[in-house]
C-alpha cells in the first residue's frame, strides 16, 4: 500500500480528544463538619452537663430494670462501657511516639539517630556515610570522605576531576551528571501499531490524546520510515508517530529533586535532543518541549527541539537529529516532557521521533 492510499484508508477512524492530566478527587464540602455523634458524645465523656445525663439515663434505666430484676446487669454493662472508654483514653496516653522510620530497629554502636536515619557520633568533623570527615575533606557522593585536590577540584577515585566534572557512582570522574531523564524515549517498550495508526499503550507515557502511537520501521503498510531512511543509527525497530488525529500529544514528567543542591547552585545545564521528521513532502511535524518546574508544579522556563521542517528533510521521509542547551533554572524539582506531533496533509498524523533524550551536566 502506498502513502496515498494508507491517507485514505477506510478503515482509518478519529479518536475523540481526551482532556490531559489526571482525574482529580473530589472533596465533600461539608466534610469536617461530618462528625460521629457517637464520637462527639464519647469525646465529653462523663463530665459536665453531658455527663450528669449520662449518669441520670444510668440511673434511669437501673431503676427501671430493677422492677425487673436485670438491673445489676444493664448497670454492670454501661459501667463497663464507661470504664472501657477510660482505659481507651489512658492507653492513648501511653503511647509512646514512633521513632523515625530509618532508626526503629535501633542504630549500630556509636550511632546517633538524627533526621530520621542513623549516623555516625562523630566527636569530630561531620557525618558522612558511616565515617566521619575531617575538617580538610569533603563527602564524595554522601558515602565517602575525601581530601580535594591542591587546587580544589575534586579528588575522584585517585585523580582530580576536572572542573566541570564530578565523580560518579563508581568512583570515576564523568561530566555527566544523569542518565537520560527521558524513559522509553526511543520507542522500543511496549507494542507497536499494527498499521501506525491505532493506538497502543506506551510505557512510561502519559497524557496521551489517543493519537500519538507506535510503527515499526519499514512497517508494511508503507509510507512509514525505513530502516536505512535518514535517522538514528541505533533507532532499534519502533518509532513514535502521531496516527491520525491533527494534533497528538504526550508527556512525562522526571524528578530532579536529587540534583537540587547543585541546581540550585546555578552550575547545571541541560541537552534535550531527539531526532525528529516526517513524511515524503507533506508538512506533518513533531516537537519535544521540556518544561522547567519549581516544587509546588509552577513553570519556571521552557525551551524545544524541533520541527524538523519539509525544507529541512529535502521532501525525503525521514528523521534528523536537533539539541537545544542551556542552564537548568534555580528551583528546578521536575522537567514535564511533552511530545506533540501536528498533521499537515492526508488523514496520518506523520510526526516522526524517536531517541528522546534530556541529560544534565555539570556547567
Ligand atoms: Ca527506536
Ligand atoms: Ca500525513
């Protein structure tokens, strides 16, 4: 099947738009005023003017009983309520407060329980994994004390770092300071479309509007990429494209709450990239956005990769390469990626992409 004819398949269907984000949970307005009666009236327990009618109902129903003889019992029962709900209350008061999560089976000899986890009592120096640093040595990655080098950059398994690296996990110094931040960003989790259009379940992958899916390379159907089209050289056997709605999106969003000490201390940059294109002439295109969040959510920047433009690719079908860099801004928590993928001509939404990515470095 050619692209003409794939554009005009009758089998193609349009997806109703789905509205982003996630349901949110309802809340009764009239919630905290919702209180047990039965709760209220075991919270005066038996003093004050509730309690004097506690004791007169009491006394009431004993006397009644009596006639009846089964007083000692129901007087017996209420009183065992009462002294239940005394021997509640001074249970509560023996509760002891929990200890934090990190020290509640005790901590090692020396150790002290501070903010939760067991430490060193360091007499000296401070705290650093399960040692204690001295004045002249900085804490490697939270675990390790080390002495810097002369001149102040850092001592990493054995060498000094240069200054724009730091010393990674396994003790070598890197300019790299994460793994691509982007999952499943080349297309290779899950399934793909049988005939890239119908959706699929994306791993990793949220937001979608039931558009963006899935094709192999080279699927059969044709018109889509090949393998040996212009595109990643390790492109694997999927890519993303935006099946058959106008405009196809999604998102996901990545913590970078454990880079907060150095982002926060302005030396962080960023490479967001993908390789990104589209079909023969038509002008379908596809961008990949990273937005900047602070910790309660708000945008703090934004920057984007793509479109690769019709002009760009020569009118060929096919993906090119695009980076955009820049400083992490001050207060960054989390990065939202969202791919969206816009349709120009026939019924396929052919905005290509594949190999996503978005690393911080060290500036
Ligand atoms: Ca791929
Ligand atoms: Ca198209």
């Amino acid at each position: 099947m050619n692209e003409s004819e794939r554009e005009t398949d009758p089998q193609e269907r349009k997806e109703p738009e789905q509205p982003l984000g996630r349901p949110g949970f309802a809340v009764a307005a009239d919630e905290p005023a919702r209180r047990d009666p039965l709760e209220r009236h075991a919270a005066v327990g038996g003093a004050g003017e509730n309690g004097r009618r506690f004791d007169r109902l009491t006394q009431l129903l004993a006397g009644r009983l009596d006639r009846r003889g089964v007083a000692g019992v129901v007087t017996g029962a209420l009183l065992t309520l009462s002294l239940a709900g005394d021997a509640s209350g001074k249970k509560k008061k023996k509760n002891k407060k929990k200890k934090p999560v990190g020290c509640r089976n005790g901590c090692p000899p020396n150790h002290i329980c501070t903010g939760g986890r067991c430490v060193p009592a360091c007499t000296t120096g401070r705290p650093c994994g399960a040692e204690c640093c001295r004045n002249a040595e900085v804490c490697l990655n939270n675990v390790q004390c080390v002495v810097p080098c002369n001149d102040g950059r850092l001592r990493c398994g054995g060498v000094c770092c240069g200054p724009t690296e730091i010393c990674n996990a396994a003790n070598e110094c890197d300019d790299a300071l994460s793994d691509n931040l982007i999952r499943n960003g080349d297309a290779e989790s899950g399934s793909a479309s049988p005939n890239g259009r119908t959706p699929v379940v994306i791993p990793d992958w949220t937001g979608t509007t039931g558009g963006t899916t899935v094709v192999a390379y080279g699927n059969t159907t044709g018109g889509w990429p090949e393998p040996d089209d212009p595109g990643p050289d390790d492109r694997g056997v999927q890519l993303f494209t935006g099946g058959n709605h106008g405009v196809s999106e999604m998102t996901q969003t990545a913590s970078v709450s454990e880079f907060a000490a150095p982002i926060d201390g302005g030396s962080i940059g960023y490479e967001l990239s993908g390789f990104l294109g589209g079909f023969g002439g038509q002008g379908d295109r596809a961008t990949l956005t990273a937005i900047f969040l602070d910790g309660d959510g708000d945008e703090l920047d934004r920057d984007s990769v793509g479109p690769v433009t019709t002009a760009d690719r020569n009118s060929a079908t096919g993906l090119l390469f695009r980076s955009a860099t820049g400083a992490v801004p001050v207060g960054t928590r989390s990065i939202k990626f969202v791919l969206t993928q816009t349709r120009s001509s026939g019924t396929s939404n052919d905005g290509y992409a594949d190999n996503l990515s978005c690393v911080l470095r060290v500036t």
